[in-house]
C-alpha cells in the first residue's frame, strides 16, 4: 500500500509550485495585469493540447459507458455536494448572498489542476488512462456548475450554458468523435510531440496564477474583511468538503460497480479542497464573495495536511493501494 509519506512526497510539488505563484506575486515577478493573458493563454492553447494528448487514441476513452458513466458521476457529485452544502448553510447566521455562495464554493472540490499532477506522481504507469477518465469527469463537473451552479448563485433559473461552448470542452469532443472514428491513434502519432510539449506547460503555469490568486484574496483591499472571525462557517465548510462530502464519494467509489480508473480518479477528488473559480462566479453571478475567499483560502491551508491520509485511506478501502 502507498504510505502516507509517499502520498506527502507526491504532493509537495503542487504546493511548492503554488507557494512559488504566491511568492511570485508578492515579489512582482507576476504581475496583476498578466493574469488574463496568462489564463486565456492556458484555456485556449496550453491546455487544449493537453487535452489532446491524453484524449486522442486513448484506449480508456473508446468504450462509451465508461465516458458517460465518468462524465455522470461528475455532473451527480457536485449537484448533489452543491445541495448538501445549501440545506446546511441554514444553520449558519448568513444572508442568502452568504448561503448561495457557500454552498457552490464549499460543494465544488478543485477537480483539475491539483489532481493531475498528483495523479502523475502516484501512478505513473497508467496515469494517461486515468487522466483520461478524470477529463471526462470533468466535463461533468462543468456541466453542473455552468448550470446548477449559476443558478445558485443568481438565484435564478437562468445558468451560463454558453460559457460551456468553450475551447476545451470542444478540445475534447473533437477528441471523442476521433476515437470514435477510428482515427484517433494515428492523429496521437501525428500531434503527440506538438500537444506534449505544449500540454505540459498547462498545469505548472495553473498552479503558479493559483498561488498568485490565493495572495490577491489574502491581501486585496478588503482583507480586514476577509480575515473577520466567521467560526461556525469555516468549521461548517470545513466539515463538508473535507469530511462529508469525501466520505459520500468514497463509499459510492467502493460499492458502485465503477472501473479502478474512475475509482482512483474519486479517491482524489475526495481529497481536494475548494476550487477557487466560484470566487470568479460570485463577481459575475452574484453570492457573497468574502465568503467563498474564506472557504478557499480556510480548505486549501488544511488540504496541505488533509491530502495524504484522505488518498492513503481511500486507496485502501478500494484495495487500490
């Protein structure tokens, strides 16, 4: 079984490298303003090709219930986390700005870019079958937030269905009809050098304006606010997305008649703390955004710890390790 130092060792780098995007901007080496070209940059190339070269002629992405039960579990998990999280925000002493954006920030775990280079780390072997299978979670994912997750925050029954029409989402369906035509591999053949060299690129420099992101919140102009004592959210949030709401996908990965491929990828998902882009949704959407920056910056300082042994037992109750 992997021991809990291997699992540390696995995930130091993510958090140097995040730590290394905070430093980065507190020296100004990363500035404010190259924020949006860094990140259009990721979405529109770096990660697109990262997509392609995991997605096309992957062997793992050829059978269609293995993509829709993938893609499923992703879109059912965070409906069913974002609604956990709204009914139990009633215990809190919040506004219903403060409940909404409470139960999309503490319901949605990081499900990307901290995964993957964990991923690599602990399964080197088969980490582009799983990779692959974790995208297609993904797309699940987004489906729910661009929906459900909107409408939450808005409180209305409008969600942001065109912002799903985006350059990965598209990346990746590109890929599928590929595979699916039997041309897949050959294309791999052709792109793989192209997409690798380009794909790697995409999660360091994710990590790096995540940690240029956590020093904005902890320091913007509103940091006293930031900082003020919210106890009973903070434990509240904390119980959830690092407790809760893992236990719920750990014992759905161990009972469901799922592959070890989207098993290992729920271990993981079970271990992350919030993501960080409900904070952008709450600018755009509307829910308080104070309170998804506590939530964020409170998961994310425990994750450090909580990471390790949360994989460590996950793996070992799926007998994975």
């Amino acid at each position: 079984m992997l021991s809990y130092f291997t699992i540390f060792t696995a995930c130091a780098p993510v958090f140097i490298i995040i730590a290394s995007g905070y430093g980065c901007r507190r020296l100004k080496i990363l500035s404010k303003e190259s924020d949006n070209s860094l990140v259009r940059l990721t979405l529109n190339l770096l990660f697109p090709a990262f997509i392609i070269n995991h997605i096309l002629g992957n062997p793992k992405l050829t059978d269609t219930s293995s993509i829709v039960t993938a893609t499923g579990t992703g879109f059912f998990f965070l409906i069913l986390s974002i609604g956990i999280c709204f009914y139990l925000s009633k215990f809190l002493k919040s506004t219903s700005e403060q409940r909404r954006a409470f139960a999309v920030t503490a319901g949605l775990q990081n499900y990307g870019f901290i995964p993957i280079p964990i991923i690599y780390a602990l399964f080197p072997e088969s980490s582009v079958g799983i990779i692959g299978i974790l995208l297609m979670h993904s797309i699940g994912v987004e489906i729910a937030l661009w929906t459900a997750g909107v409408m939450m925050l808005s409180g209305s029954q409008k969600g942001g269905w065109k912002r799903l029409l985006n350059t990965p989402l598209i990346t990746t369906i590109a890929c599928l009809i590929a595979n699916a035509s039997g041309t897949g591999n050959w294309l791999h053949e052709k792109l793989e050098g192209t997409s690798k060299m380009l794909g790697d690129c995409a999660i360091p420099l994710s990590l790096l304006l995540i940690g240029a992101t956590i020093y904005d919140l902890l320091n913007d102009s509103d940091g006293k606010k930031t900082k003020e004592s919210r106890t009973r959210e903070a434990i509240l949030a904390t119980g959830l997305r690092m407790i809760i709401l893992p236990a719920l996908i750990l014992l759905f990965a161990k009972f469901s008649p799922i592959s070890a491929e989207l098993k290992k990828v729920l271990v993981i998902q079970a271990a992350m703390p919030a993501a960080v882009f409900p904070i952008i949704l709450t600018k755009q959407y509307g829910g308080d955004t104070e309170t998804a920056v506590r939530i964020v910056i409170t998961t994310t300082l425990i994750s450090i710890i909580s990471i390790p042994p949360v994989i460590v037992f996950g793996l070992w109750i799926m007998g994975l390790g």
